[in-house]
C-alpha cells in the first residue's frame, strides 16, 4: 500500500510517499481501508519532534512510527478477534497513528454517520474529542452559561462553536475578518473580530473561555471571566523547542492553585464514546465539520505546511 512515511524529525520536506506493507487486525483491532484523513497540529509537532519533550512519547532520535496522521475514516476491511462494534463493510471514522496511507489498523474506530462525507468523518477525532472534553469535562458547561471560543474558525474551534451552542450556552466566537460570518454561521450569538477588538478588554465576563488560540496570556484571560470560571487551554504561544506549548500549561495549573478561578490544560484521549456521541451529533445535524481544503494523499506535506500557517478554516483533509 501507499503511505506517507518520515523516518527523520524534520520539515515537511523529510516526508515521502512509500510502498509499505498493508497492516494486519490483530486482536481487538480493525483494518480500514482509508477514504479520507484529517491533518491536526499534532501531526507537525510529530513531524519536527517539536517541542522536543514530545521525542520522550515518539521516539528520541526518529520517529518510532514512520507512517505519519492519526485521524481517518474509511470501510472496514477486516476485524481482528474480539471485535463486535464493526464488521467488515462497515463505513467508520476514528483515531490511530499510520492514518496517512491506504489502510490504517487500530482499535477506535466507529460507525460513520450516513449523511456525512468521510471526509468530513475525518475531520471529527482529535479535533471534535478536544471540543467535546474541553467544554464538558473540564470546562464543566452548562446551559445558560456564558462561553467563549478563541479561534472559532480553526479546527477545534468550529467544533466547539457547536458543540457549546448545543450544550445550550450563550456563544461568543473570536475569529479574524474572513471568518466571522463562518463563526456566525455556526451558532454563535456574538462574533469578535480580534483584527478590530481585543476581546480580554471588553469588560464581558464569561464563565467558560475555550482558548484554542494562544493568543492571549492567562492573566488577559482571567481579566475577562467570572470569579469562579474556567479558562480550558488546548492552544499555547510557542516558548521555544524544548517547552513549546507546555509552558501555558505549567503555569496554569500552578495559577489554578491560588485562585477560585480554573486554568485547565488538555490533552484529549480518543475514546470510543466520545467518537460515537460525536457520531450522534452529527447524524442530527447539530455538529457539521467545516473543510477548508482537500489534498491528495501524495501532496500531505503541502497540506501540513498549510495548517502549520495557522490560517486553516475548519480542518484540512488528504485523501488517498
């Protein structure tokens, strides 16, 4: 099979397309021959081996896995023993590093919704589980509250946009001037433009800030939330290779220690349930992924250098 391989940290640059061989389902596990993958941010930091802290989890010197993605959707081309949830022909979408190839193997992987694309299937995995756990396990929401979404119209954003509105909350997205009318689109009651106003000096409060940006420290954002609110960080300025994104992290939970107020950094962990609660939303029509460009399997470099730009709509999306 085709796949996208990098056996050196690096830019885009160091990745080939390659003639592997195809994975087999081992136990618990589920062979899909991929229709479409997403690209996340994760996929760069992988990539580069940046911030290095990430050569602990992915291997110190290379990769250890060289097939590069981890978000696909696709039909299930065969199970492995002791799987009930899918069988063979089965349209599903899900998480698994080696995403970036024909076929992926791996063990969280669910029914495809009927009435979406697998492209937009794709679109869903880290970015809609991030959305999801950001808002209702850290964030705590509840109808009624008061969220903002910083980076409304990236990848995460778009999905917490609806997701918030869905939770039944008051929604104000923060976007650039190309996007609001997207941000708009999706649900949100307010939209700020960051390009005409700052939005941590608005004199708003709000009870649940998803900053998936970093665009703004923590204590701008604290200016602007409820005495007793959340600020949920799934984005960070960039402090360097060896921290990179941690540093925001570090420091918000030191600050949380002090404070009524909640800095909670996140990290999702793709789990079946919460793949098929995002699998719910969307066959209602509640959750709709927004795509911003589609690239063949063979251009996933450009496609990452493209999301690395930061100016992504949505998510971006390679298909073999």
């Amino acid at each position: 099979m085709q796949a996208i391989v990098g056996t050196e940290y690096g830019s885009p640059d160091c990745l080939e397309l390659r003639e592997i061989d195809r994975p087999v389902a081992g136990e618990g596990e589920v062979l899909v021959r991929v229709r479409a993958a997403s690209v996340n941010p994760l996929d760069f930091h992988v990539m580069r081996g940046t911030p290095y802290l990430v050569r602990a989890t992915e291997g110190l010197r290379r990769p250890k896995v060289p097939v590069r993605g981890v978000d696909a959707a696709g039909i299930v081309e065969e199970v492995g023993a002791g799987v009930t949830h899918v069988e063979p022909g089965d349209e599903v979408f899900g998480s698994h590093a080696g995403a970036f190839a024909e076929y992926v193997c791996g063990r969280t992987f669910v029914r495809k919704p009927a009435g979406i694309t697998f492209e937009q299937a794709a679109a869903i995995p880290v970015a809609g589980c991030t959305a999801l756990q950001a808002l209702r396990d850290k964030g705590r929401l509840e109808a009624g509250q008061k969220v903002l979404v910083n980076g409304a119209a990236g990848g995460v954003g778009t999905f917490a946009t609806q997701i918030a509105k869905g939770l039944g909350a008051e929604v104000t997205g923060v976007c650039g001037t190309r996007n609001v009318e997207l941000v708009r689109s999706l649900g949100a009651d307010h939209v700020v433009d960051y390009t005409q106003a700052d939005y941590t000096r608005s004199g708003a409060r709000y009870d649940v800030i998803l900053d998936a940006a970093g665009t703004h420290s923590l204590s701008a954002n604290r200016r602007v939330l409820t005495p007793e609110g959340t600020v949920v960080l799934v984005g960070a300025v960039h402090f360097g290779n060896w921290a990179g994104p941690l540093v925001a992290p570090v420091k918000a939970i030191v600050l949380s220690r002090f404070s009524r107020q909640t800095f909670a950094p996140l990290l999702a962990k793709i789990v079946r349930e919460d793949l098929e609660q995002l699998a719910g939303l969307a066959d209602a029509g509640t959750l709709v992924p927004v795509i911003d460009r589609t690239y063949p399997l063979r251009e996933t470099a450009d496609a990452l250098r493209y999301l690395e730009e930061g100016h992504a709509r949505g998510k971006v999306v390679v298909v073999p």
